[in-house]
C-alpha cells in the first residue's frame, strides 16, 4: 500500500513556518527531515512522529497511539499515531509542533 497522498498534502500546511523542512520519500512513505534530522512521516495512512524516547513513551497512552513497529523491532521515540488521532488538522498540526520541538534540539547533520 502507498502512502496517503492527502495526509501528506495536509502535513505540508501545518509544518512550522520558518524552519527548513525537506521531504523525502522512503520505505513506501514519505519522510520529513529538519535540519537533516527525521522529524514525521507517513506510513500507509498513519503519521509517524519522532517524540523522543520519554515523550514518546507517554505519548502511547494517549488514545490512537502505539509503537512504530514494522520490522518486528519497535522503533523507541517513535510513535505511529492512527487516522482517528489525526482526523482534525488541529490534532495532526499539535503531533507535528511535538515532533518539531523534539527534533529541533538534535545536532544538525
């Protein structure tokens, strides 16, 4: 399966305005990277958000949240947030500012 085309044209409005995101295509999905660092992404019709390993953590209580996991290892800091937990654009643009102010902080590459 493809990756949603229409998450992905919904994640590029939302992006932080004034911090330089690049999209990259991998795995089947689509990526975005700042400062050269994996920030979201989409896998098949689920965002994915790099939160960090205590974020991320919490993060799986919430509803419509579990691990990154598709090669039998969990991905830790990952989480893989459903279509229900991003049907609003408010939800998918809060799980795009956690990515963010996670990644931001990581040394450039």
């Amino acid at each position: 399966m493809a990756y949603d085309a229409a998450l992905a044209d919904r994640i590029r409005v939302v992006l932080p305005r004034g911090k330089r995101f690049e999209e990259k295509k991998m795995f089947g999905g689509v990526g975005y990277l700042l400062n050269g660092n994996m920030c979201v992404g989409i896998w098949k019709d689920s965002l994915i958000a790099r939160l960090g390993p205590e974020q991320g953590e919490a993060a799986l209580q919430e509803p419509y949240v579990k691990e990154f996991d598709i090669t039998g290892r969990p991905m830790k800091g990952w989480v893989m947030v459903l279509p229900e937990g991003i049907e609003e654009d408010d939800q998918l643009k809060e799980w795009v500012a956690r990515a963010s102010k996670f990644v931001a902080k990581l040394p450039k590459k």
